[in-house]
C-alpha cells in the first residue's frame, strides 16, 4: 500500500494530539468494523476555533486523517469548519489508499461531532448532518 509523503509526515509527526481541558465541543467516532477511533477536541472563542487536539486509535491513515483534519479547521469559524468534507481532508494529505478513505470519512464526522457538542452546549439548534453515509469499511 503506498502512502503519499504527506501522509508519512502526519502519521510520524502528528500535529495537534493531545486533550483540551474544558473543551468547548468534544467528539468521538469511530468505526467498529476496523476498529478505528477518533476523539476531537475544540476550544472555541468567538465563533472561532482557537484550538483543536485530537486522541485517535488506530491504523496510520487514521492518525493522519485526523492530524490534517485538525490542521485545515484550527484558526477556522465554526462555519466554516462545518464545511470540512472527508474530501478535502484526502486532497490536502495528496491522496490515500481506497481502502484508507473511509478514515477521512470519521475525521470529517469526528470534527461535526465536536461542533454537534459544541452547539448543544450553548443552546444553538444542529442545522446539520453529523454522522455520513459514506462509510467505506473495507479495512
């Protein structure tokens, strides 16, 4: 399985790992099928993502997938970061395996997880789709 560079930088040198103490918005996902999981943690100031740190468990792919989702939402709006597709996340790694994409599809839930939780702690309604239909399980 070849991997792009970027991939092998953010899987040997994850940006952004680590927990927030009273963070903002929390998510975990994770696939039960591979065995993946996901954790994002936001620290959010005036509708702007200050901070983001993540705890995943799993494959290389899927530290990579999270360091790169971490890193295209940090210094984003909430806005903004809710229009993070597994897509870009893939593009900006320079591609990944086809039986890796589905990683990209539970960075992507795992950062509107972290916004769903965000949204219900200050009371706002969730106008948006948290968990996708694109789950490509093929571990």
């Amino acid at each position: 399985m070849q991997y792009s560079e970027k991939v092998m930088d953010h899987f040997m040198n994850p940006r952004n790992v680590g927990e927030i103490e009273n963070a903002d918005g929390v998510g975990t996902v994770g696939n039960a099928k591979c065995g993946d999981i996901m954790k994002i943690y936001l620290k959010i100031d005036n509708d702007v993502i200050t901070d983001c740190k993540f705890k995943t468990f799993g494959c290389g792919a899927a530290i990579a997938t999270s360091s790169m989702a971490t890193e295209l939402i940090k210094g984003r709006t909430v806005e903004e970061a809710l229009s993070l597709t597994n897509s870009a996340v893939v593009e900006a790694l320079e591609g990944l395996p086809a039986v890796k994409v589905h990683c990209s599809v539970l960075a992507e839930e795992a950062v509107k997880s972290a916004l769903a939780d965000y949204y219900t702690k200050i009371g706002r309604p969730i106008d948006f789709e948290v968990e996708s239909d694109e789950h490509e399980d093929d571990h």
